[in-house]
C-alpha cells in the first residue's frame, strides 16, 4: 500500500455572485468577479445583498499514473477563519472548470452530489479539517493529469435563502502558506524480480 500529498495548484480560488435583488439571481450568477486571493466559501444575506463564493481546486495528480488502484482519498483544507450564524455544512462536489485560470464562465462548472461534508460549527479554526472522500468522490481523482474539485456552503447546494435572518456562513481557508492537500492512498502494479507474473505491491 503507497500514500501520496498532493499540493493543491497555486492558482486556486473562488467566484464571487452577489445580487440586492434576490437570492436566485445570485445563485444563477449574478455580478461574477473571479477573486484570486480571497480564499472563502460563503452563501449568506448581509442587507441588502445576498452573496454566494464557490472556491475551486485543482491537483496535479499525474504521477498516480494509470495503472494505480486507488483505495481511499483524504481532502486537507486549511480554515483559517469561521463566519457562522446559520449554520450549514462545507461540503466537496466535482468540479468541470477550466483547466487554469478561472473564468466568471465556470460560476456553473461544478456538481451537486456531495462526496463529503463537515459541519461548519465542527470546523476546527487554524488548522487542517479531514474530509475523507465517499466512492463518487475517489472517482474523480484523475491520475494522469490535474483531479479538480470545489467547495459549497450547504445552503447553495440546497438552494435555501437565508433571508429573512439575515444569516450567513463564511469560511476562509489559507492559500499557498497552507495548500489544500489530497492525501491519496493506493496500490500500484509492481513486476516481481525473477517472475514472469505481476502481483500487486501491497
């Protein structure tokens, strides 16, 4: 059995909706601006506008190589500040977009089904949170190119207004000072010396 990190890409970061009109414009896409550096997720009411951040992640995991087994996926992100008055979870879904630098056009590019989540008054501040990836979540480590991911709050996954309370749920993570990591565990072919035959490297 092997375990590899992987070190988030530097270049990680999220989209930005806002709307004073409602919050279904801002979840459609309204306003978008890439914001390289702010590093949040949020989905929240602060009067008078509804706001949703949806962070993106990429990974070079090529050197898995295709013939690697893959067995079990760990995602380390580094959270760095917790906003939270209406509770909600952070949750992982996949992730389509462009493969380098974020567009506004990749507001979209992102999944629903959720591989795994943590609630957010269990995030734990100033430290790596472990979220251990279910099956639909390993499948899509792609190991001969870049794996990519994206965090949401719960409420945009849902489509829950968080008007009237006026609640919100932000979380910050760390940048290239602390890199969202992929711990990945597996087994690779291997040719056992003197044999004919290939066995597994366990």
């Amino acid at each position: 059995m092997a375990q590899s990190t992987f070190n988030a890409l530097s270049n990680d970061t999220d989209i930005l909706s806002s709307s004073i009109i409602s919050w279904a414009l801002a979840r459609v896409g309204s306003s978008l601006s890439v914001e390289s550096g702010i590093n949040q997720i949020k989905a929240g009411y602060n009067n008078p506008e509804w706001v949703i951040r949806r962070f993106f992640c990429r990974w070079d995991t090529s050197a898995l190589t295709s013939l690697a087994t893959i067995t079990a996926v760990d995602l380390k992100i580094y959270v760095s500040a917790v906003v939270s008055t209406g509770g909600g979870a952070l949750q992982i879904v996949s992730s389509t977009a462009t493969d380098g630098v974020l567009q506004t056009s990749d507001w979209d590019n992102l999944g629903s089904t959720v591989f795994a989540t943590i609630d957010i008054s269990s995030l734990s501040v100033g430290a790596y949170n472990t979220f251990s990836l279910d099956a639909n979540g390993i499948a899509q480590i792609n190991k001969t190119g870049n794996t990519k991911l994206a965090f949401r709050i719960s409420q945009d996954i849902s489509n829950t207004d968080p008007n009237p309370n006026e609640s919100n749920a932000t979380i910050r993570v760390s940048g290239s000072a602390s890199p969202q990591q992929l711990v990945i565990t597996y087994t690779v072919p291997v040719v056992s010396s003197g044999a004919s035959f290939i066995e597994n490297f366990v």
